[in-house]
C-alpha cells in the first residue's frame, strides 16, 4: 500500500468490506444493529461471522478474540483458533455466529469489588456492534462488553453504552421541542489528546523504580529541565520522528484517526491528538493507541510512559478529553448557529453541560482520581483539583445579560430574549484563552482536561453523558407542558444561569487565591483520591446513575472497592519499591563512596600535612548523616505501610497511605535525592533524570 488513503482501515471490519462481503439485507441488519441498537437473528449472525473470518484468514489471521476492557483500565484478550476438527485427522477453519456473538472468559482474576464471589469464575463477553472489529498481530479483534454470569457490568464498555443511551433519550426529547422532526439519534463524541514520555530503553532497564511503577521514586532535578521551553513544538528528533511515522501507519490500518503530533513541555515529552468520533469508538481507539505507543517504542529501543508525573519537577502529562454532541444528521448541539431558534437551542445545551458540571463536579473529579493522577493535579502544569467551567468573558457576559434582563454591549438596544432575538455570533478566538482551567469551551466543544494520561477515558464520558442527560431529562420535564415554549424556555435558562453561575471561572486555577474564593463558593476541593472516592454513595450520586440505567447500586458499591483498592495497591508497591531501592543499591552505594572518600583524606594527610581535605572530609561527613537519616526513614516507611495495610476497611487504609505513607515517602525521597547531589556520577546507581531526560538522541 502506497499511500494513506490505502492504508487507512486496511485491517477493519468496517461498513464499505461489509457492504462488498454480505447480502444486501444482512448488511442492512448490522447497520440497524448499529445505530439504533436492534440484536442480529441467529441466521444473519451466522453470515456476518463467516465474512468476516473469510476476510480475517485473507489477512493472515489465524486466531480470534473478544477484546474487552475490564476495571483494570486497560484492555484483555483470549484467543482461539479458528480450526475444527473433522474426519481423518485434518481440521477446517469455522465461525460460528454464537462465538461471534458471545465469549465466555474466565472473570475470576479480574476486578469485581465483590460483584462475584471467588468461586464464580463465568463472565460473558457481547458483541458491540458499533465498534468495528479489526485485526491486530494476527488475531480478529472483536470489540464486546464484559459482564457477570448474574449480568452486572465487569468493565467499563457496558457502563459508557449505557450513558450514551441515557444521554440519546433526554436530547432526543429536547431536540423534538425545538421541531427538529429529521434528527433520528444523539451521540456524544470525544477527541483525547495523548501526551506521554519517551525515554532510551537502556536507561530506563536500569531504574528499578521506572520498571516496577512506572515513575521515578527518587531524582534530584537536573541543571537543565524545561525551563528555556525550548522542547516544546520543537524539532522532532529522528528516533521519535520515526517512532512516529510507524505509530501513524498502524494506527491508520485500524481505523483511528491520528492527526496532530508534535514536542511537548517536558524534555521527552510528546502528544498525539487524533479527530473525534463517537465516544464509546473513540474509547477503543485510545486504548489501543495506548498499547501501540508501548509496543512500537520498544521496538524503536526506546519506552513509552505513560504515568501522569514519571518526574517530579517536570510536567505531568494528561488526556485532554475533547466532548461534543453530535446528531445523526451532522449537526453539533455547541455550535452557536446563526438563526434565534439555534441560539436558544445553543444556550440550553451549553446550560446543560454548565448545570451538570456543578451538580456532580464531585463525580467529574472522582472520574479522573487515581494515585498517579493526585501527583499531577494541582501541579503548575495541570488544572486544579477544584472543577470550574470557563466559557470566555463573552459568552459569560452573555449568559449575565439574559440572567438579569439586561441589554448586552454598547449598541444593543433591546434586551436578549431567548428564541426571539438573534445572540451575537461567538467569535471561536475568544473561547479558549485559560490553560488553567479543568473544563473549558473552545468553540465549538468542551475540552475537560483533567483526566491522567494512563486513564480509559471511559470514567470521565460515563458522568459527563449521564449528568448532561440528567441536565437535559430536568429542562424536557419543565418544557414539555408549557403553556408558552419561549417565555418557559426563557425564564429555565435565566434559572438555571442564576443557579449554576458559582462553577464558571475565567480567572487563573493556579492562583492560591482561587482556592478561597472557590470555597467561598461552595465548591468541592477534593485534592486526592481517598478523598473523592465516597462521593460515589452519596445519596444523590447513587440516584442519578441508578435513575439513568447506567450503573446499579451493586455495581457502584463494587467500583467504590475497586477504586480504593487500586489507590492502595499502588502505593504498597511503590513503598515497597523505595524500601528495596535504598537497601539494596542507594546505600551500599552511598557507603561506598563515603569510604573512599575517607580513604582519600587518609592518603593525602599520609602524603603531606598541607595538602586539603576538606572536601573529602565534609562530604564524608554530610553523607554519612544522610545515611543515617535514610537508614531510620526506610524504617518508618516500612511502619506505617504495615500498619495502614492492617487497617480493617479499604477507605481506612487508603485514608492512612495518603495521611501517613505518602508524606514518609516523600521524606525519604528528599534525603535521597540530597545523597544524590553530593556523591559521585560513576558512584550512583542508577542513571540520574539529566541521563534518563536527555537519552533519546
């Protein structure tokens, strides 16, 4: 294949190898299938899976799967041949609709949060049929949900198709009272950017706490970080330009999007962002451009990170979560539009996503906790922990002017009345002009920018589809019987305005002042995952998932326990890390040195009483206080982990990581890294940031 055009989609299932490969009326099945949810007859799925194995073999597949994403936060697969057996010990290539359809994986090692006991192994994988299947090293791919053998959803697929179907309802039934009879279906869609470390594989191998974590558990920060900005939009370097070039191509064949790369803040920092599409497609597609960053980096000698903070000191990285909604006649419900019934459709939409992210600004931030992500959130380069809205002072003045019946602009007469006035048209240059907020209006779209760089992007889409459907379920309720649409539809927008108006913020997320005034507010600063993980029982959180179909209380009970039980893990297995780290190469290190150091200033004082020993003698004595320091803070880091894992519930337990093993950890850290500073290069152990920062040539 010569060219992009070619390559693009050449391992995909998709609609035109559908169209040449089944009869007609099949492929009308699977198209009703997708878009409006209708489940395949047996005979019908029997063609479909002939098909498409016929055309998986064509491409050198020997093998298929159901890939699914359990509540691990990333992807699993189980292959099986397409062989069977026949007479005469010869075997044929067969698939069957059934296993097209519906696996059953063994569920007992993944996540469950008590959703099945131990003993209850069976879990089902479905087919979801609006996620193309594609081929990848050789296997048929074929996307499903993942489930309990009592139903409850084991991943997060289920939960995001449903959030969908919840918003689709509620935006339907608005869409219907502004006469908008040819729009058959709504669907959100998302656009994440993806930034993530390249680092030299060499380098990387040596750091024991790189290969166990994922980040950099001690470091002292070298002359040079990104202090010049000279990296970013920089020029590629050759080993990342062609880790790029590769990246493209394989992602192409698979159907997704990659369209903009380029050299982010942190020294071996980069982005890819890909176009939106449908959030459940796009989903899959950062999960397996996650994967595929991983893969093809080693095969480039280099390892793709993608942990928030792989450095402290340095810019994290994130997942820019770009969220629209779409029609299925094309139409985006954020574009302002030109004519007074847009407008008003605009401004309620736009009320909507604002309502909703003061209403469950709790959930939107439990939507993006994670240990890893705590280290970025708050950092200078990221938004705050606290959730705001920024729409640019235009729009803002906008909404002020139709909250108190005010005039809006110099020249402008009349006062703006939703549905009989047209708004001024939205200049896109004015919308986006603060980094430093978490939830922004560029234009045309809402970029929630706290979600971490590792993360599904499944979690953040699941609460922003279910809270703007309840945004929307709440104004349907209210507009469906009014008397008079326009002054009902007026008077909701100027409510919901005053009430909501606490969430927008224009100003600077990183100033301190912000904080107090966010409180003065009655926002939530939630600044780490213990403390955001019970939001999920809240009486009213508990009500909107169940309401909406989304999630059953079970199952949020079990992400409760998974969410937690994650936070914990991770940082049992980073203190563990430190503690070995220290034991085993810093301070016999460390000590090394410090005896040849001593050494030294024996052999100079033998050779000659003038000559100086200062500097072998103070640093000996320096180091030697740092070793005993560390020596008694490795001792308490193993404390407090054993005592916070003997805690008898996971909430106690993560509150005691965060409240006591964390702040042991980052005093340890501190007595390191100064070690670090004072000892020789050749006598350190492991390659330090500048050697880890600056290894891809």
């Amino acid at each position: 294949m010569n060219t992009v055009t070619e390559l693009f989609g050449s391992m995909v299932f998709n609609d035109s190898v559908m169209r040449a490969r089944l009869p007609r009326n099949v492929f009308k099945q699977v198209q009703l299938s997708i878009t409006e949810g209708r489940r395949l007859d047996s005979e019908a799925a029997n063609i479909v899976a002939n098909a498409m194995k016929d055309w998986a073999i064509e491409k050198g597949a020997t093998h298929f799967t159901h890939w699914f994403q359990p509540m691990t936060g990333i992807t699993a697969e189980k292959h099986d041949s397409f062989i069977s057996p026949i007479d005469g010990g010869k075997v044929i290539m067969e698939f069957s609709g059934k296993e097209l359809i519906q696996g059953e994986p063994d569920a007992s090692s993944f996540p469950s949060g008590g959703l099945r006991a131990t003993f209850e192994a069976r879990g089902y994988t479905a087919w979801d049929p609006s996620s193309y299947a594609f081929i990848k090293d050789g296997v048929l791919c074929i996307p499903t949900a993942f489930c309990s053998y009592g139903g409850e959803a084991l991943d997060k697929k289920t939960p995001l198709l449903r959030s969908m179907e919840a918003l689709n309802r509620q935006a339907m039934r608005v869409l219907r009272l502004f006469g908008n009879e040819d729009v058959s279906s709504v669907k959100s869609t998302v656009g994440p950017e993806q930034e993530y470390f390249l680092v030299d594989r060499a380098v990387y191998e040596k750091r024991r706490d790189l290969c166990y974590t994922g980040r950099t558990l001690f470091g002292a920060m070298p002359p040079k970080g990104q202090e010049l900005d000279d990296h970013y939009f920089g020029t590629i370097k050759p080993r990342v330009s062609a880790f790029m070039k590769e990246l493209n191509e394989e992602l192409w064949k698979l159907g997704i999007m990659a369209k903009t790369e380029h050299n982010e803040v942190a020294p071996g920092q980069h982005e890819l962002a890909p176009i939106f599409t449908s959030t459940n497609i796009a989903a899959d597609h950062n999960q397996l451009t996650m994967e595929l960053m991983q893969r093809i980096a080693r095969k480039h000698d280099m390892v793709c990170l993608l942990h928030e903070k792989p450095f402290a000191g340095l810019n994290g990285s994130g997942k820019h979560n770009n969220f629209s909604i779409m029609t299925n006649t094309g139409v985006n419900l954020f574009e302002p539009g030109d004519t007074p019934s847009e407008n008003a459709q605009f401004l309620l939409f736009l009320c909507a996503v604002i309502q909703a992210v003061d209403d469950y600004q709790d959930m939107l931030r439990l939507s993006v906790a994670s240990a890893s992500n705590d280290h970025r959130l708050g950092a200078n380069e990221a938004p705050p922990a606290v959730v705001s809205v920024y729409i640019g002072d235009e729009l803002e003045e906008i909404l002020s002017c139709i909250e108190q019946d005010k005039p809006y602009g110099v020249k402008e007469k009349e006062l703006i009345k939703v549905g009989a006035h047209v708004l001024p048209k939205l200049p896109k240059d004015t919308t986006d002009r603060n980094r430093t907020s978490p939830f922004a209006f560029t234009g045309n779209k809402f970029e929630f920018r706290m979600l971490g760089s590792s993360a599904s992007i499944s979690g953040a889409n699941v609460v922003l589809n279910t809270a703007v459907a309840e945004s929307l379920k709440q104004y349907a309720d209210a507009l469906e019987h009014a008397e008079n649409f326009e002054d009902e539809l007026h008077s909701l927008i100027r409510e919901v305005i005053g009430r909501h108006k606490r969430i927008l913020f224009n100003g600077n997320g990183y100033d301190e002042a912000w904080l107090h005034e966010a409180e003065r507010r009655g926002l939530l600063n939630l600044p780490a995952t213990p403390d955001c993980v019970p939001c999920y029982l809240s009486a009213k959180n508990m009500k909107l998932f169940t309401d909406h179909r989304v999630y059953s209380p079970a199952e949020i009970h079990a992400r409760y326990e998974i969410k937690l039980d994650t936070y914990v893990k991770v940082l049992k297995i980073e203190a563990q890390t430190m503690v070995n780290m220290v034991r085993k190469d810093i301070l016999p290190a460390v000590s090394a040195y410090s005896a040849t150091l001593a050494e030294a200033a024996l052999a100079k004082e033998e050779l000659s009483v003038e000559i100086n020993t200062s500097f072998e003698r103070e640093t000996a004595t320096r180091l030697s206080d740092l070793m005993r320091d560390t020596l008694s803070e490795v001792e308490t880091l193993k404390v407090e982990s054993a005592q916070a894992m003997a805690l008898g519930d996971v909430l106690s337990r993560a509150r005691a990581f965060k409240d006591r093993v964390l702040p042991a950890m980052e005093t340890l850290r501190e007595s390191v890294d100064a070690m670090e500073i004072l000892c020789d290069r050749e006598a350190w152990p492991y390659p330090t940031y500048g050697d880890i920062l600056f290894s891809v040539k």
